[in-house]
C-alpha cells in the first residue's frame, strides 16, 4: 500500500512538473484588431517597443491591423500599454504607448495587412523583428535589437538595425536623388535587386567582405571596406554599411 501511495505521488509530481515546463512564458495577454480605409498610394506608418511587425501587402484599400499584447506578470501591465490609431483619409499612423513612470514587461506582436502600393512613413520597433512583404513601397524600416527584412518588394527602402541583419529583394529602387541608406553595427547585409536596377553604391564593412552576384563598375577602393561602384547605368545613391558583418548584392530570381 505504500509503496503504491509513493508511486501516485511521484505521478502527481511529474504531472505538475510538466504542467510548469509547458506553461507559456507569458501569462496575461490581450488581443487588439481593427481596420481602417486608406487608399492605394497613401501612407501607413508603425512604431512599436517590444515585439515585431509584420506587414503585408494586399489589393484591398484598407489597412488591417491584428496585435496581441503579452505580459508577464499580471493583467495590469498589459492594461498600461496603449495602442494608439490616427487615421485620416490619406494616411493610417500606429502608436505603441508603453507607460513614462515605470517600465513593464509587455510585448506587442503586430501582423499588418496594407495595400500593397503605398507609401511606408515609417516602421520601427526597438526589440523585435521587422518583416515587410508584398509591397511597391518607399519609406524606412528601423530596429534596434532585431533583422529587418523586405521581401518581395520595391521602391526607395532605408533600412537600419544595430544588431541585427537586413535583406532586402527590391525589384527597383525608385528614383529619388536623396540616398537609399542600409546599415547595420552586428548582422549582414544583403541586397537582391533586379538585373535591370541602376545605382550608384557605397560600400563599407569594416569586418567582413563584399561580394557581389551582379556586374559592378567599381571606381574607387579605399582603406577600412571601402568600396564606391556604379551598379548598371547609375542612378540612385545606395549606401550600404556594417561593421561586423559581410554585404553582398545579389541577382533577384527569374520570375517563374
């Protein structure tokens, strides 16, 4: 008898054991959903903390938003953090407000939907990943502690991390004269662009090398990873930096 009475116990205590390890890590979580209209050409800009972004692009006129904030500790400090929506008839801006006071453990996952010719403000977070996919659209992607990724894309695309990688796959790069600047301190570079894209380049890795799949004009090489290029006929400056990384610029994959 008590030998089977220590073997329900050892059963009940594996149970609650495993019960903990799968329990998730956060606790309390909120779902936020809405959507709001903006039209093709119009602007959409996100700032965010902690969490990624995703967006994607569709051929509707409107912008879908789907986030879930998570907390850690209790209910209240999810409640603390506010998202935040203007929307006006040309364009839909997204505020993540943490509190000023004190901090709290809350994150906030964001998925995107937009349509998938417009102008990207801005989107930004601080610790997360920002995903971009399925657009024809200028504008910045920042982080800090986070990759930034643009796939499937187009337009006139700055894009910054400090640790962290970025690629982009652009099939052109606009025509603005202003420079398209993509950098990083800790990550890699790299760069998928259509055979047909002309820009002028300036490369910098300080620690790493460059390489690239697409033929380059090079006009200058300096001390440090410093390398000037003319990408096709020229065209729009493209400024590409890391520090601790390499950089290479690719061939965008035939279209099938």
């Amino acid at each position: 008898m008590m030998r089977n009475r220590l073997r329900i116990f050892s059963l009940v205590v594996g149970a609650v054991a495993l019960a903990t390890l799968a329990a998730p890590a956060f606790s309390y979580e909120k779902v936020f959903e809405a959507t709001y209209p903006l039209p093709s050409g119009g602007s959409f800009s996100l700032t965010n903390v902690n969490g990624s972004v995703h967006v994607q692009g569709w051929e509707r006129n409107e912008v879908s938003i789907h986030a879930v904030k998570r907390s850690k500790t209790s209910p209240a400090d999810e409640a603390q953090v506010k998202i935040e929506v203007e929307a006006q008839a040309g364009s839909v801006s997204v505020h993540t407000r943490y509190p000023e006071a004190e901090p709290v453990d809350v994150t906030v996952e964001y998925t995107v939907r937009v349509p998938a010719r417009l102008l990207l403000a801005r989107i930004q977070t601080v610790n997360g990943d920002v995903q971009v996919r399925d657009l024809e659209a200028g504008g910045e992607l920042h982080t800090v502690n986070g990759d930034v990724e643009m796939l499937n894309g187009a337009g006139h695309v700055s894009a910054g991390t400090t640790n962290g990688n970025i690629r982009l796959e652009l099939a052109h790069v606009g025509d603005r004269r202003d420079a398209m600047r993509v950098e990083t301190v800790n990550g890699s570079v790299m760069l998928e662009l259509a055979a047909s894209v002309g820009a002028d380049l300036e490369v910098q890795s300080l620690n790493g090398d460059f390489q690239s799949d697409l033929p380059l004009e090079v006009q200058a090489v300096a001390g440090r990873g410093e390398v000037r290029a003319r990408l096709g006929r020229g065209g729009v400056p493209v400024v590409l930096r890391t520090v601790n990384g390499g950089i290479r610029i690719l061939a965008a994959r035939a279209a099938v």
